[in-house]
C-alpha cells in the first residue's frame, strides 16, 4: 500500500533509537554509530529487527551522521549503501506488511550562514549526496530529523525534492519554549516546510512525551500535513557517563495516547527508547485509527523566528528599492550592506509587519545581489519579506537564499506571467500578490479587473497554490477631484 494511504487509514509507527541500542553492543561514548554499518553490520541489522518485531512499520537506516562532513575518514556512500542493505535486509525476513525502509538525516553538525560559515549550497551538495545514494540503494522514504536551524531544514528537503520523488519526512527539535535553540518557532517551521512539499511533519528528540504534549498542539494549528511525534525516553540523566531515561514503557505509551487523540497520525520514539517502548506503542496503533482534523485555511508568511497572519491590513515597508532613490542605488553599485540594512531596521522600527525587497537596477548582478540583501537583511531583522523583480530568474535566487515563507510581488493576468512566475511560487511555498493588468494593460472596469483575478487564482489552483496564498491586488487609481 501507498504510504501516505497507509498513514491517513491507520498510525504509522516508526522505530526507537539506534544510538542507545548499539551502546549495548560496545558502541563508546563520541563514537559514530554509522561505523557499525562497517563493522558490525549484522548486530545495525539485528537492532532493525528487533524494532519490526516490536511493530514499527517503518525503520530508520543508521544514517544520522552520514554526511561526508562528519564522516570524514569513512566512505560515506559506502556507508550509507550497507546501512540501506542491513535495513532493508531486516524488512525482507519480517513477516509483517506496509513496512517501509526511511533514509534517516540529520543535521550536518555545522551551522550555516550568516550563524556560521557553511555556505548554502555546500550543504546542499552533503544532503543531495546522502539521498541520491540512498535512492541507488533502495530506501523507500527521506527522513530528515532533529533539525534545529530551519535554513538548514530547508536546504535539506530541497535536496530531497529536486532529486528524488520519494516521500520527505521533516522533523524539527524545539526547546520548552517552542522555539529551537536558534530560535525557530513552530508556527514557521509548520509554514515553511509545508510550502516546500515535504509530506510528512513533526517534532522529535529533546524531550519525553509528556512535555511534547503542548508542542505538539501547537503545531496543529499550523499545518494540515500528518504530524509525526518522535520524543525521547523522557529527560536523560548521566550516571557513570551513560544516559539514563527517566520515563518506562508504559508510562511513554500513556502520554503518548493522549498525543494520538490531538490527531496526531506518525509515532515513534528517540533517544532512550527500546523495541519495549515501540511495542507499546504498536498496541496502540491497533487499538486507535488517526484522529480526522478540521482542515485549516488560512493566509501567512513569516520569517524562521516571526510568523505574520494576513488577516487585516499590514504594513509593508518598500524603501528597500533603488527606484528613484539616488542613495540607494549607490548603496548597491558599492555592496554598501550597511546602508541597506539601515533601511530595513528603520521600518521595521516604524511599525513595518513585511518588507519589501527589490534589488533591480541595470547593469549589476541582480541574482547575487538580491541573495546578499535578503541574507544580510535576515541577519538583523524578523520581519517577513516580499521579494520583487522582473526577472523570474532573481525570484527564485531570492527565494532560495530566504529563510522562510515569502511574498512574491508579483504576477498578473498575462499567460506569459502567470506561467512563469507560478511555477516557482509553488516550488518554494511562497505566497503571491496577483495585479488585476494583463497584456491589455489595465482594465477600466470592476468586472474586467474581476475576471483577472479569478484567472490568477484559478491558474495558481492548478499548480498546487492554495487560493489562501494568493494576494489581489485590485490597483485602485487615485481620484482627479478637480477634474469632475
């Protein structure tokens, strides 16, 4: 069966950890798991076993760590090819059926920019490479997990998307104040992972299930995607230099029931969890079908920290646009990034809720340029940003470099436009302001303007955008008043 049929019918229970697992067969403190794939594959595969006994319908590969980053004196293609053996070795002598054999990633253990010094599509060369070997060798799902940084969330589920067309899992790990430790909320999380197309999401590691509880609920408000919930053995204590979990089997599977009738549809469990936890909570995926949730509909963008409701007006700042302004465009012909962001902190200060970004001048780098603002605009502000240009080709630069959901300004009615331009709205789950103009230029008429707008969003349903995400705007003119 499809997965995703599967997961709307009935819990899908994934696994427990593989760390703590493999400590009892001699894995030391600072080691990396994933060198048991080379050494000892067949206790990886005994473990795996153990877990589809227990009841999981899907198994994680031991692949956590397996970015050429971390690994750096292992193969890391071999090294994901004999984990995606030994899993998928275990799925093979399992009775059971709807199993699912996931390409587990994790973070890659450096911070992208501006926190750090890896650059974007560095990471994005270290996640196409894990999940194009995983694809060679048969995983049947891309599961990213334990993301903190959701620019580095992102980069990976791009990866996945632009090179496989098997299902993404993407799961985050929050603080108690729902925020991850570099300060990513779950509100846009939720919204930006969901415009990327991942098709699963959710929270894992961190805490136990108890203290997921409120996380958990709060991401309900967010998304209308399966929500997968993955805590620890509850909060771990270090005793003689090993993890200690605080919370058994059965008092895991009893919060974790009251997770389920959220509506939560994925289960599983993290650090300090054995087949015994996983065990009760395959009983419970027996007893219990997915809760049906209230479908959401609702319009919003935001940045990694700040999520803005388009529920009334808001005020959108476009000083940031070298139209007219002398200053400005000196600013840019000089990569005066000072000046720029002085910009943007001034309106955000004045009580800005987005901001608009256009770079367009002739005769620069309008590609690079766009990607630098928004980069260093980014780094000194929260608010939401619009990207405007008239080359498709600066959009998507600027939406791939933006940490968040966007704005596109803009599209209108021209099939040439709405062609062009959506496309890539889609691909990056920006939403979009619609112009009531077409090739004919702009109508003079209500009912003209009308017909426009209906063919913005009726073009943008066929790609997948919903009608929520597409913004129109009327281009009311002002009124001569001494010309009656």
């Amino acid at each position: 069966m499809n997965l995703k049929e599967f997961a709307e019918e009935n819990i899908l229970v994934l696994d427990g950890a593989m760390g703590t697992q493999l400590q009892k067969y001699g894995l030391k403190m600072g080691e990396s798991p994933e060198f048991f794939n080379i050494s000892q594959s067949e206790i990886v595969k005994q473990v795996h076993m153990s877990y589809l006994q227990a009841g999981s319908n899907m198994i994680l590969t031991n692949t956590f760590g397996a970015n050429k980053r971390k690994l750096r004196d292992l193969d890391s293609d071999e090294v994901i090819k004999r984990a995606v053996d030994a899993a998928k070795s275990a799925v093979a002598k399992s009775a059971a059926s709807n199993i699912y054999t996931a390409l587990d990633i994790g973070p890659i253990g450096e911070l992208l920019e501006p926190m750090g010094t890896l650059k974007f599509d560095e990471a994005y060369e270290l996640f196409a490479q894990q999940v194009l070997t995983g694809v060679k060798e048969g995983a049947d799902v891309i599961y990213i997990e334990t993301m903190t940084d959701l620019y580095e969330a992102k980069c990976a589920v791009l990866a996945a998307k632009e090179n496989t067309s098997l299902p993404v899992f993407c799961t985050m790990s929050f603080e108690k104040n729902k925020r991850t430790f570099v300060g990513v909320s779950i509100s846009s999380a939720a919204l930006t992972l969901q415009g990327l197309g991942v098709d699963f999401i959710g929270i894992n590691c961190s805490f136990g299930p108890k203290e997921m509880y409120e996380m958990a609920q709060e991401l309900i408000k967010w998304t209308n995607l399966p929500i997968v919930i993955k805590p620890n053995a509850g909060l771990p204590k270090f005793i003689n230099g090993q993890a200690v979990f605080d919370i058994d089997p059965g008092e895991f599977a009893d919060n974790m029931n009251c997770i389920l009738d959220l509506g939560i549809s994925v289960i599983g469990g993290c650090c300090g969890t054995t087949p015994e936890f996983i065990e009760k909570l395959a009983i419970l995926a027996k007893e219990k079908k997915p809760v049906k949730r209230k479908p959401l509909d609702f319009s919003a963008v935001c940045s990694a920290s700040k999520t803005v409701l388009i529920d009334q007006v808001k005020n959108i700042g476009e000083c940031i646009n070298p139209a007219g302004k002398e200053r400005f465009q000196t600013a840019i012909l000089e990569n005066d990034m000072d000046y720029i962001v002085s910009q943007a902190i001034e309106q955000t200060e004045s009580g800005a809720d987005i901001l608009d970004v256009n770079t367009g001048m002739p005769k620069i780098d309008e590609e690079k340029i766009m990607i630098d603002v928004i980069k260093n605009i980014q780094a000194v502000v929260s608010v939401p940003l619009q990207i405007e240009s008239t080359k498709p080709e600066v959009i998507e630069a600027g939406l791939r470099a933006y940490n968040g959901k966007a704005i596109v300004n803009s599209v209108n009615g021209d099939d040439s436009s709405l062609h062009t331009i959506l496309p890539i709205v889609k691909k990056y789950g920006a939403a979009v302001i619609g112009l009531t103009i077409d090739q004919n230029g702009n109508p003079k008429t209500a009912e003209e303007r009308l017909k426009i707008a209906e063919k913005i969003i009726n073009t943008a349903a066929s790609y997948g955008i919903p009608k929520h995400d597409v913004i129109i705007d009327c281009l009311t003119l002002t009124s001569d008043f001494n010309n009656k």
